[in-house]
C-alpha cells in the first residue's frame, strides 16, 4: 500500500513537473542594436534561463516604443528620451532599470569638407537628427552653447540610417548619432567630431529597461524581468571589464568589424546604474527642456514613469560595481 502511494506521489510530481515545464514563461525582448542581447550572450548570463528570451533587434529606440506600445513587446531597452516621448502620449509602459552611457558618446558629427570647425560654423546649416531623440536633444543643447537659435539652422528629421547616408552625400552639413553609428561613421566614412560636439553637460547618457503594464501585472512575468535586470547588470560589468572578448563578441553578433566594436566599446563605457528614485529628476529635466523648445507639446510630469520594484539584485551589481571603480 505504501508503495503504491509512493508511486502515485511520484507520478504526481512528474505530471506537475512536465506541466510547469509547459507552461515556461516567454519574454519578448526588444533591443536597439543588440549589444545589451551580446553582453548577456557573451558573459553567459543567458545560460540556464527559467524563462524564455524572445529577441527582436531594432536601429533605434523610437521602433522598440512602437513595438511596446502595440504589446508586441514584454520588455525594451532604449534611451531615455524616446521612452519619454511615449510616456507623455499615455504609453502603457514604466522604467524598471537603468544604465549609462558616456555623454559623449552621442556627439555631432560633419565632413572635413562641410566648412564646420567649431558650433558657431552650424549657422545656416542643415542637420539631420532622430525627432523627440538624442540626437534632436543634443542638437538643442549644442545650439545654446553657441549662442545661436533653433531657426537660424535646419532640422532635417532623419533615422540613423538616413542620416548617415544624408551626411556622406552632402544632403545635410552635420549629423548627431550615437554608438555604434559614430564609430562607423568616422572609420568608415571618414566624418569627423565637431569640436564642442560631445553630449557631456547636455546629454544624461542614461538608458532605461521598459515593461509594458501587462507584463508587470503577470506575477510569473515580473521574476523574469527582475533575473533578466540582474543578469543584464552582471553581464555590463562583465563586458566593461572584458573589452577585447565582448568587441570580438559583439563583432561576430552584428556582423561588423571589430575595429569598430573595439571603438564603440571604448567609446560608451556602459556601466550599470543603482535605479532609484534619484532618477525622476533627470527624466523631469529632460521633459522641462523638450517642452520648453515645444518638442513636447505639454508639460509632463514623470514621477509616476517608473516603477522601483523589480530592480533589488541589479542594484546591488551596480552598487558593488560603482564601489570598487572608485
């Protein structure tokens, strides 16, 4: 008799098992040029996942917004500025963690033939930046270090793509990208910085993790998220202390060359943040300046955009992580 209950528990437990096996909740991730996806990869903080990791790549962060705010996604990471774009539009989406790049690594770019060797040369000219991006943000905060006004140039609304190709035709004198495109851009097309061009004492530089309401609302959803956050974490400090393998890595992932990878690397110094409410102040700036220029149409206040929860165990990596740096 207690054999047969034995084999019955037994059963049972296998019958639970294969259910729950079943039943293995999918995250559907989107990324903007995949190198957080690479990090995570080449540290192996993807390996023995409870969950599933579905990846949807993306050239900027205004189409990962889009593809949160049709529910296509669970989770994007993306730039602060295009997150507040759709926050202030109703987006059904919060801040669940954070990183940062170096500043300056959004920068505007021209061609050594472009007539541009200082900020005051951008008078009369045409640039190209992403619309509610950073490059739209920068462009503005470079306009009132040289003393000029938005009118006395002209804004050409172009994806990194376009505005690249814009630049190296001669369509436009100047471009503001980011990482990976600056460093493919001046190897490869042989553009250069504009002195005073960098995004240091304009730009934040942060990036945040989004999740969709729905996902946050799903219990099984919200521990995949918090791992996920925490092995993103493990696997920056991982890529900041490994340059060469994650370049390498990240070469073979995007299929570019690694003299570029080991550029962009080098370039924006990622680095998790400890996300707390310190934040907010940040973003409402961002929000106060876009608006000011009426790039927001209203003012927004942003104190209800994140949400602290989930992020306990990336903080601690970023906190040990900042500690020993320092």
């Amino acid at each position: 008799m207690r054999l047969a209950a034995l084999f019955a528990g037994v059963a049972l437990a296998l019958t639970l098992n294969s259910a729950f096996a079943a039943e293995k909740v999918t995250l559907r991730l989107g990324d903007v040029k995949g190198d957080r996806f690479a990090s995570l990869k080449a540290s192996g903080e993807l390996d023995n996942l409870p969950y599933e990791l579905k990846l949807t790549a993306f050239d900027s962060g205004a189409p990962v917004q889009e593809a949160l705010n049709a529910g296509a996604l669970d989770l994007g990471f993306t730039g602060d500025l295009p997150f507040l774009f759709v926050y202030a539009a109703g987006a059904p989406v919060k801040a669940v963690g954070a990183w940062q790049n170096n500043p300056d690594s959004i920068a505007l770019l021209t061609r050594p033939d472009a007539g541009i060797h200082r900020l005051q040369d951008l008078k009369g000219k045409q640039i190209a930046v992403n619309r509610g991006g950073w490059g739209h943000y920068l462009i503005l905060g470079l306009l009132e270090r040289a003393g000029l006004k938005p009118d006395e140039v002209t804004l050409r609304f172009l994806g990194p793509v376009d505005g690249r190709a814009a630049l190296t035709s001669g369509a436009v004198s100047a471009w503001a990208p980011w990482e990976p495109y600056i460093a493919t851009s001046t190897q490869v097309d042989g553009t250069v910085r504009v002195p005073q061009g960098g995004g240091s004492g304009i730009m934040s530089g942060y990036s945040y993790a989004l999740a969709r309401k729905e996902a946050l609302a799903d219990t099984e959803k919200r521990k995949a998220i918090a791992d996920l956050l925490t092995r993103l974490a493990k696997a920056q400090v991982w890529a900041a202390q490994h340059p060469e393998p994650f370049a390498q890595a990240l070469g073979k992932s995007l299929n570019m060359p690694t003299a570029i990878t080991r550029s962009w690397i080098a370039d924006a110094r990622i680095r998790p943040l400890v996300f707390d409410p310190s934040l907010i102040a940040t973003l409402q700036k961002s929000a106060d300046f876009f608006h000011r220029y009426q790039v927001l149409p209203k003012a927004v206040d942003v104190s209800g955009a994140f949400d602290f929860s989930l992020a306990s165990g990336a903080n601690q990596v970023a906190q040990h992580y900042k500690e020993n740096k320092s």
